[in-house]
C-alpha cells in the first residue's frame, strides 16, 4: 500500500485526510516504536536534513490517539551530540507528550542494549545487532527523510532503519558503496516484517548531499506499508531512475508496479559521485 499525498507546508498537517492512514497497523493497547531520521543537529546550513519535527509528532500524535500504550522515539544519534541534537530540531518537546520517551540509542549504558538478528540467506550482511528498545516494542514507525545520498543514491526508509542498528559504519566497510548496496538490501530483508508502516517526510527533501546539501521543496508525504515500495517512489520524486540504485534493483526489478505522478517529479541535484 502506497499513498503519496500534495502537502503545502509543515503547518498545513493537521489538514490531511484520515484516509492517509489506511493500512496503519492496530496499536490499541501496544508499545510504538518510532524511527525519524535524526542523526545531527541542525545547523542554519542543514536544518532540512532530518525528519522535520511537526511530522514525527504527527505520527506519535496519531499512535496515542489510537490507543497505543507507549511510544519510544529512538535514533541511534553521534555520540555526545544527543541533546545538541534535540534542542536545535525541537524535538524536545515531543517529551511533554503523554507516554512518550525519546531515547538516544548508543548513548551511555544503551551502547550495550543490542541483540543480534540473523539471515538464513545474504547477499553480505549475515545479520545485524538492533537496538533493545526497537525489539522490545509491538510496533514499529518508519519516519524517514526524503533525501540524496553519496554512497547509496537514495536515502529512504531502509536506509532509515540503519539508525537502530550498533555500529552502523559496518554497512560500508572501508567506503565500500557495493557492499552498501548489498547490505541494505540484506537489511530490507531483515526488516521488511518488522517495520508495520511508514511516513516519509518529504515536504522539505535534500538534494546534492545527505548532509550539508540543499533543501528541495517537494511538498509531498508518503505513507505506505512496504520499505521498498516507498524508496522506489521517492527515487522517482527526485528524479532517480530506481532501477540504477542497485540496493533498489537488489530487492526488485518491479519499478512499473510504483506509481508516482508526473506532476510531483522533480529533478534533484544529484551527488557528486552518482553516475
């Protein structure tokens, strides 16, 4: 299931139709885990970079209101930059929220919270240690940035969920972009029936670079249900051909069945490195 939905600005949320979320899973009563794209305090220079603040709030908003227990918001973060982090994107506030926590998921005692889940079958990832606090939750929330990326092409919902991982840097060992691919497909597999839905934020993207890259009006939301499906849409919203981002075409060479319209394609800058 795939939504794409015209959003004019961060204020305009509160206006959007409840069917966005056909497909949300049922939390009544459950523990929600919530992923945003939250991994560097924004600067004046980069504030676009990471999920916008009002979205992930959407989102938890949304679980509370559907009767879910608890809400964890987690990301793994750089060490030491947590409450930078926090403060310069307002997400701290998310903490007046009833049974909500926003937990920093490496810092301090949380470095040794990690349990490792394996493939039968890789391409190059055997497995990955994810973070307690993901895997202790009923349900899990993909909120990710629509965004470039140097190594990958595409930063997207599975890219995403490298965030609860430990020690993420071992997804591209040595700047190794192939094995990047290969592993992030790995982690779809290893993810695609962990991950219950996804809102990527894509009203504000960031084209040239993940990180200190230009912000891209695109005015769009994305909900869907499947991780691939929703980074295969994203890619064609900026402008990329999904079937030359290999973690893409790892997955699935199905690129016809994602349907975008051509009124909301844009053409992002592309990374220095993309070919």
């Amino acid at each position: 299931m795939l939504k794409i939905v015209r959003v004019s600005s961060y204020d305009s949320l509160s206006e959007l139709s409840p069917d966005v979320w056909e497909g949300f899973p049922d939390v009544s009563g459950l523990s929600v885990f919530v992923k945003p794209n939250l991994v560097w305090p924004a600067c004046y220079w980069d504030g676009w970079a990471t999920t916008r603040v009002e979205v992930t709030e959407m989102v938890v908003k949304h679980a509370l209101e559907q009767g879910a227990k608890r809400v964890v918001v987690g990301d793994c973060g750089f060490k030491d930059q947590w409450q930078a982090t926090m403060e310069s994107t307002d997400y701290d506030e998310l903490m007046e929220l009833p049974n909500v926590e926003i937990i920093p998921l490496q810092d301090g005692p949380n470095f040794h919270k990690f349990t490792l889940k394996r493939l039968e079958k890789y391409r190059s990832l055997y497995g990955v240690k994810f973070s307690d606090y993901l895997l202790e939750c009923d349900i899990i929330i993909n909120v990710p940035k629509m965004k470039v990326h140097n190594m990958a092409g595409v930063t997207g919902a599975i890219k995403n969920m490298m965030g609860t991982m430990a020690q993420k840097g071992s997804m591209h060992p040595k700047g190794s972009v192939p094995i990047l691919h290969k592993r992030l497909a790995d982690l779809y597999d290893l993810t695609k029936n962990m991950v219950n839905f996804i809102v990527m934020d894509g009203i504000q993207g960031t084209e040239f670079s993940e990180q200190c890259g230009f912000p891209r009006d695109s005015n769009v939301l994305l909900f869907g249900t499947d991780q691939w499906e929703v980074d295969v849409a994203a890619a064609k919203l900026m402008g990329f051909n999904p079937a030359k981002v290999r973690y893409l075409r790892y997955i699935s060479n199905d690129f016809d069945s994602v349907k975008v319209p051509k009124r909301l394609r844009q053409d992002y800058e592309k990374p220095l490195s993309w070919k």
